[in-house]
C-alpha cells in the first residue's frame, strides 16, 4: 500500500496545484481524496489547512472508514472528510474533489431557491462519464452548507440516493462536488463542470446587462 499511497499522494498534489493555478482552490480552499484500497476502506485526502497551490505529497493523509487518519495521527483531514467518504461508499467512486470557485459560489447561491440547477444543450457535457449528447440535462442540486458535518453527510447521501444519475452537486455559497472512476475523470468532471458553470454565469450576465 505505500508505494500506492506515494503514486496517490503526488497525483492529488499535481491536480491540487493545477486546480489552484486555475483559480479554483484559492488559499487554503477545496480538498482531494483518491481511494488507496477498499476493504478495509482506506482513503488519502488533503489535510486540513493545507494551501493548495503549496500541496505536496506529503500534505495527504491516509484515513478509515470513519474517517480516524491512519498515516500521522497526530494531523488532521480535510474538515470534509465524512462527505468525501460517503460520495466514495455511494457511488463506488474512486476519487473525490471539491472545488471552491467563483462561478461555482455564486451560482449555488443564485438557484439556491430552485433546490439546484439545471444545465443542458451544451456540448461540453458530453465530457461526462456515461453523458454521449449534447442534448443531455444536468441537474446539480444545491444543499444548505453547514458545519454539521455528520448531517451533512446524510443529506449528501439522500441526494445520491434520489439522484443516481448525477455527476456532481453544490453546496450554496461553497462550491462544487464531483467524482469520478479514478482521479483522471474526478479531474476531468471538475474541469468540464467548471467550464460549465462559468458559461451559466456569463450567460446570466449578458442576459443582465441586455436588460
């Protein structure tokens, strides 16, 4: 497990300061996990507080199911560790990532009456796992942030139950939650569900200003 482990951690540092350079995980914003083995649970994450435009591999932890750090216990997990955890015993991901992006904040808050928000005709949704037109709806849900973690994690996993389909949800005024079958396509939904996102946005903007 640990040269897995080192592989793991340098991936998720790279994608960290990549996500960071685009302007996604400002300051000490956002965290990343990737599965390291599933039985028992083992999962790496970005500790808490950890500026990711800094992250090396040495800033991801190992922790359990229950979301104990296994690897240096005297440091702590992202504060969002639970919810990385139930998206992975959810939906089987393999990888986890959550972004805190302008577009992102904003319009969770937005179509935070609307329960979610819906974003179809584009092309770019075809970058999708499973997703082969550009005809296809996407639905993000939108829940209420809170630092109940233990709830949140519920709620989280009620909206993946309901929703089985999705790719991702918001929490309003926070930012952006996607996953994927490995870290490649976790990357990969952030970076087409971002685009998407910012095109909604200017979108309203134009429509705003034509106003």
């Amino acid at each position: 497990m640990s040269e897995n482990l080192g592989q793991i951690g340098a991936a998720l540092a790279n994608t960290g300061s990549e996500f960071h350079f685009r302007g996604w995980v400002l300051g000490t914003s956002g965290n990343l996990s990737a599965v390291v083995q599933r039985d028992p649970l083992r999962l790496a994450i970005t500790a808490s507080g950890v500026d990711k435009g800094a992250l090396r591999a040495e800033h991801i932890l190992v922790i359990d199911e229950n979301a104990c750090v296994l690897s240096r216990p005297s440091a702590k997990p992202s504060d969002e560790s639970l919810l990385h955890l139930r998206i992975v015993k959810e939906r089987g991901a393999a990888a986890v990532c959550h972004t805190h992006s302008i577009w992102g904040t904003l319009l969770s808050d937005y179509y935070s009456g609307d329960g979610g928000l819906a974003i179809e005709g584009y092309e770019m949704l075809k970058g999708l796992s499973h997703v082969k037109t550009h005809e296809h709806r996407e639905w993000l849900a939108i829940l209420e942030n809170s630092q109940d973690m233990n709830a949140l994690a519920d709620r989280v996993g009620e909206i993946l139950t309901q929703q089985t389909d999705a790719h991702g949800f918001l929490l309003r005024r926070h930012g952006l939650y996607t996953w994927g079958n490995d870290l490649a396509q976790a990357k990969r939904h952030v970076e087409v569900l971002e685009f998407l996102l910012e095109t909604v946005g200017r979108m309203l903007l134009t429509q705003k200003h034509g106003d």
